[in-house]
C-alpha cells in the first residue's frame, strides 16, 4: 500500500469556508506518526465565531491520539503491515472522510509520498504544513523486549504443536507456589519450554524472574516422570543490556550459575527454534497434563 500525509484542519467560519490546519498524519509501513498543534488550536478559540469549538476539536484530537495508540500496539503484536489489519488508517477511508467533511475536523485527501517517514521528516512536514515546531517532542513508543519477540510465537499452526502463554497451575505442579505462565511449552520426546526474560528491567525483576524460572524447571522435573518424559534446559530468550550496567553483571553470572538448568537464546535463535517446532512432530505439553 501507499504511504501517505492528510492534514487535519478545522473549519472556523460556516459562510467562508475558512479552515486552520491544525494536525498532521503520516502513515508509512510499520508506524503511523500524528500530532497536533495546541497553539493554533487557540488560535482557533480567537478567531472562531463558533462558541468552544477549539475544546471539541481537540477532543477529537486526543480521540485519534487513543485510536493510534491502540493501534501500534496491534501492529507490534501481528509483525503486519499496518494497511492489511486496520479499516481506519489507510488511503482509502482518509479518501472518503475528505469527500464527505461536515463535522468540526476535516481531514485532507491523503497526499501519497515516496518514502518511509523518520521522525525529522515528519518535523519538516509539519512545520511546512502546520506551521509550528515539533523540535523532536514525538517520540517513537518505545517497544519492550517481550512486544519485539512476540512476533515469533504468532506464527500459523505453531498453536498445534506447543502451547503459547501456558498456565501451570500450582495444584498441578509440586513447588510451584502460584501459577505461573510459560511463553511456550512442548513435547519433543522430551518437555521443552521458552522463558523470556528482560534484562533491561530493574535487577530485582530480573532476579525474581530467574528465581521463579528455576522453581519451574524443578517443577517440571518432578511432573516428568509421571508421563515418562525429561525436561530439557529451559530457553531463555534475552538481549544483551548495555555493558557494566547492573543487568549486564547479573545476565553474566546467570550464564555461569544457571548453566545446567537454562539455555539462553538470542531473538534471532527464538525464530529458529519456533520454525523448527513447526517442521516437527512435537505434541503440545496441555495433551499429556
């Protein structure tokens, strides 16, 4: 699909057909860049012979500001080109709203451009079209590390051969104080599951993590035997944290001190390993329970 502009203006005189630009919209392929200028909004409120319409449109405003919201994070979910998931923002539906403008906001037939947008070409193009300066206050929402690997554990039949977010209740499992959810658990001859941990989290996270991982894993060991199984060491999925952080000191003496129960895989190795479930003739861990 297309990536495209409008702009989002408001109609300030019924028998002029004035209009103020106060917005602009940029959709390109993984992310959808918005902002409005609260300045000329009351610049509105000033020149308005229309009585609050600058608190209605800015109403309207935030509204969009929830949808987008909701919307990234539908994307971050699916790894999906946002026009293929979404009837809101696309083209088309922009098409149609600029054909049929009657309300307090209208919406510009989406310009088409040529590129993927950054954040300083989004700057440009609103102090262009806008009028105001952003000065790098939009800011891309930042994406954890569990939302970046979601990704790998959608994709289709992988819910045939493991089980994704499995609860392992506390009355089934011998020292699990309370349930616990594992990212993906399997049979493959042996039990296997996939934790994930994020070690840019604070280390009392971090560490709680690894403590309740270890708990699982003797959990897990004790359940086996019950359906002649093993458990194999438990995948642990991490990004490195940034060198001689306190996370860094904790991930290294992870490595050596929970060698013998956890394996501990990069994103790139969590791919691998789903599409490797998905060529094989694993069973899910909830069948034999």
């Amino acid at each position: 699909m297309k990536t495209f502009l409008s702009l989002l203006s408001i109609k300030t005189n019924n028998f002029s057909d004035e209009k103020v630009v106060v917005g602009l919209l940029a959709v390109s392929n993984d992310q959808i860049f918005y902002a409005y200028s609260k300045d000329k909004l009351k610049a509105v409120s000033k020149i308005s012979n229309e009585e609050n319409l600058s608190s209605f449109a800015e109403t309207i405003l935030n509204q969009i500001q929830k949808k987008i919201n909701k919307i990234d994070k539908e994307v971050i979910i699916q790894q999906t080109k946002l026009y293929q998931k979404n009837k809101f923002f696309n083209d088309e539906y922009f098409s149609y709203l600029s054909d049929y403008n009657n309300g307090i906001l209208n919406f510009s037939k989406p310009y088409e451009i040529n590129y993927n947008f950054s954040i300083k070409d989004f700057e440009k193009y609103f102090k262009n079209f806008v009028g105001d300066i952003l000065n790098s206050k939009i800011k891309k929402e930042k994406i954890t590390f569990s939302k970046k690997i979601k990704p790998y554990f959608i994709k289709d039949g992988l819910d045939e051969k493991a089980d994704i977010n499995y609860t392992l209740n506390s009355s089934d499992f011998k020292g699990i104080l309370k349930d616990f959810q594992m990212p993906l658990i399997t049979k493959n001859g042996n039990i296997n599951a996939l934790q994930v941990i994020d070690f840019s989290m604070q280390p009392n996270t971090i560490t709680h993590n690894l403590y309740e991982t270890k708990i699982v894993y003797e959990a897990l060991c004790s359940f086996s035997p019950s359906i002649n199984s093993s458990v194999d060491k438990i995948n642990v999925a991490f990004e490195e944290p940034e060198l001689k952080s306190e996370q860094y000191k904790l991930l290294d003496l992870a490595l050596k001190e929970y060698k013998d129960v956890f394996k501990f895989i990069t994103p790139d190795k969590v791919d691998s390993l789903t599409d490797k479930i998905l060529n094989s003739d694993n069973k899910k861990f909830s069948s034999l329970v």
